[in-house]
C-alpha cells in the first residue's frame, strides 16, 4: 500500500512531465504524446513514466526517439517546477494500453456483428 505522500508525488510527477512534454515537443514530427502513468520508487529517487502517443507509426517512432533523448533536459525542468529533495531520475516506456484496448474493443464489435441475426 502506498503512502499518501508517495501517491501524491506520484500524481504531481505525472501532471508536471506532461506539462513539459506539451510545451517542449512538438506535435508535428512527434505525434501527440501523453503521460499515463508513473511509477513511483519506494525512495522516490526514480521512476518509469508510462507514455502513450498517438499518429503515425514514424511519428511514435520519433516521438519516443526524442523522449529518449531529451529525458535529461525534461528531467531537469520537472525538477526546477517540482520541489523535492531528489528529482527522480526519469525512464520512459511506451505504454501501448490505449491501443490494445480499441484493438479489444474492435474484435468484440466483430463477434456481435457476426453473431447477429442479418
């Protein structure tokens, strides 16, 4: 069970890295990049940001190219807005949920169109 100061660093992290991300990356070349998730280290000097995006498969590509390479910088700027004693050390992981779900919710469309009575 998590501690409630532990819950809302977490949820602070999450709104303030996607923050940075929206003005820092453009949407462009990038797709639209958003954070689901973060995980949270017991000592919350670390963490797993769980990010979707959407577009093209070469704007995830490039979009989580750039994440990858920018993760110092946006490190940085969430610790200048974020006041803790250690700014976690940041690692980004492409969290694909959002489309496993439509994929889901697609084949489930194509049971109950073949099952029904035309």
């Amino acid at each position: 069970m998590q501690s409630l100061r532990h819950q809302r660093v977490r949820e602070l992290l999450k709104r303030e890295i996607g923050e940075v991300i929206r003005r820092e990356i453009p949407v462009g070349e990038s797709g639209l990049l958003t954070v689901n998730d973060v995980a949270l280290a017991g000592d919350l000097q670390s963490a797993a940001v769980y990010v979707g995006i959407v577009g093209t498969a070469e704007q995830q590509r490039k979009g989580f190219e750039l994440l990858r390479k920018e993760r110092l910088r946006i490190q940085g700027l969430v610790g200048r807005a974020v006041v803790l004693k250690y700014t976690p050390r940041l690692r980004f992981v492409r969290d694909d949920s959002v489309e496993r779900g439509n994929r889901v919710l697609r084949i489930m469309e194509e049971i109950e169109r073949s099952q029904s009575p035309s």
